[in-house]
C-alpha cells in the first residue's frame, strides 16, 4: 500500500465536521459507530471565525483563553450528546476547535486522516450546484477520501408538487410521489462504482473495507457505454452487437473484482449496466446502504457546468455517499 493511499489506512483517524446542526450530529453519530467497528478514532473538528453574535473580540490573552474554552465547552457538549447509547472508550475522541472556514479546517486536520466525514446540508439542488456546499468543496480539494452522510429525505419535493401541478391540467391537485423502497437501508448493500481507473480501484477497496466492517454485502457496479469498453475482442472494425458488449462489460468488472484483494468472507456481486455513470450510481443510490466511487471526472469549469459522476451524486444521491481519491 503507497503511502498517499489513506483510504486504506485503519490507523487513520475519521476526521468529522461538527457545528451543532443535525447533518453534523449525524455524520458524528455515523463515524462513532464505524470507529467501534474498525478501532479507529474519531477526531471532532469545530472550524469556526469570528462573527459579531460572539460579542466584543477579546483583546488581551486571558479573553482569548476564555473564548478558547467556551468553544471547547460547546464542542464537549455536541460530542457527549451524540456519544449517549455509543459503547466507545474516550480515548479514541478527539476534540479540536479551529479557528478557520469549515473546509480550511476539516482539510488542514484532515490531511492525514483515513476520510473526512460531513453531514449533507440541507439545500435544494439547484442552490448546491450554484453556490457550492462545505461537501462539494471538499470533495474537491480533499486528497483523503470524503463521506457524505445523508439525514433528510428528497429536500426538493415542494417543488416537484409545484412543477407536478403547474403542468397537470385541470384544478386537481397532483402529488409526486418518490418510489418506496421496503428494504430498511441498515441491510441494503454497499455500492461502488468502477470504470477500471486507479481511482476506482482504490474506491473499491475503500468499499470492500466499508463492507466488511458493516457486515454488509458489496455490489461493483460498471455503468457502461460503448465508448466506455474500447474495441471489443471480434469486433475490431465494427461495433459490437449490444448483448456482445454486455457480456464484454461483465468480464471486465468481474476481472476487476477478481484482480483486487478482498476480505474473506465478503459477499461481492458484480454488476454491468448499460446506462451513463452518473443515471446509474444516482439510481443506485435508492436501494443500496452506501455508495463509494472514484473522484476521476471533470474538472474546473467543466465540472461546474456540466457535472462529474461524483458531483452528481453530490447533489442527486439519495444515501450516504463517499468519493474517494
């Protein structure tokens, strides 16, 4: 394992932003509970900046050293409340306030940490996508992998009514209607997407580790088009018949599969479907537990403007989600 691979790491700590909010609180809560599974310890990072509600800024040392305390009372106080009904030893929390922007802090503590755990803000789409989120933010610059815990259900579904009834004829009102999934999301399967990268070679092992330690079952999805599988074997000169690529799509997860050390023990189920990344992890995202992919897309304003995987899942996800680098 190189050294830069710290998605691998189980000494590395799960490194968590805290704030107060309830998507913090439960990205707290998720990392407590992974790291009494894998032993790891959870670092706490409060990354705060000086505002006006704070009163008066402390001029002299002992003012400091009052603020300095009352940050660390009030992180104390966010951890013991999440730590409640979580048989973990004390030693492996960690508390850290910094005096820094959310992202600058989580990546300055979290440069060498196993991943970065975030709680997904609640903030229509369209917003995320303009004006950014702490996640989409360190899902950029982040050179550890980053989890995105995910607490409320589709915040978008107002508006999904509206645009239902505005273009519904007649007075009726119209309610959209998200499909129910019955399987409770504690034993639905851990989803890592592929494209035979090195990027998402690490991003399955980061999920095959993610599964072992859940107990849950992992399922490698290659999402596929034809431009995806290069020159299929027979077919130098001329495309492929669909179910002939099928089958070529198959064989190169499975081999990837095959190829990548795994936990004994792990149920893996490879998957190839014929569908766009982005429109297939997104779909996944509603009946598996989790879903891990590789941070390899576009970049700049390209990304922006018209999206990587992981940035669609960023803002479409309906799971937690990790990407990792």
């Amino acid at each position: 394992m190189s050294e830069q691979n710290n998605a691998l790491n189980p000494q590395g700590d799960l490194v968590v932003g805290v704030d107060g909010t309830v998507e913090s609180f439960a990205a707290l809560r998720w990392a407590l509970n992974q790291a009494v599974l894998s032993g790891q310890s959870v670092n706490a990072v409060y990354g705060w900046s000086y505002s006006w509600d704070m009163g008066p800024e402390p001029q002299t040392e002992q003012e400091v050293d009052e603020l300095r305390q009352k940050l660390a009372d009030k992180l104390r106080t966010w951890v013991d409340a999440a730590t409640q009904d979580i048989d973990i030893d004390n030693e492996h929390i960690k508390l850290t306030s910094f005096r820094a922007s959310g992202t600058s802090a989580l990546l300055e503590i979290g440069a060498n940490a196993q991943q970065i755990v975030v709680g997904r803000r609640s903030m229509g789409r369209v917003a995320r996508w303009f004006a950014g989120s702490l996640s989409a933010s360190l899902a950029e610059e982040s050179t550890v992998p980053v989890t995105v815990i995910r607490t409320a259900s589709d915040e978008d579904i107002d508006v999904q009514d509206q645009i239902a009834n505005a273009l519904s004829p007649g007075d009726d009102q119209v309610h959209f209607v998200t499909p129910v999934v019955p399987t409770p999301r504690v034993v639905r399967p851990i989803v890592v997407g592929v494209d035979g990268s090195p990027t998402s070679q690490r991003a399955l092992e980061f999920a095959a580790r993610l599964a072992k330690f859940n107990s849950a079952p992992l399922h490698v999805m290659f999402c596929w088009q034809l431009r995806d599988l290069g020159t299929v074997p027979g077919y130098e000169s001329s495309v492929a018949p669909m179910e002939v690529a099928q089958r070529y799509a198959e064989s190169i997860v499975t081999k990837m599969v095959g190829d990548s050390p795994m936990p004994a023990g792990l149920s893996v189920t490879p998957n190839a479907f014929h569908i766009s990344a982005g429109k297939g992890l997104v779909s996944a995202s509603r009946y598996a537990r989790h879903i891990v992919v590789g941070s390899r897309g576009l970049s700049g304003l390209d990304a922006h403007f018209l999206g990587s995987v992981s940035k669609q899942l960023l803002n479409s996800a309906e799971c937690n989600l990790s990407i990792v680098h």
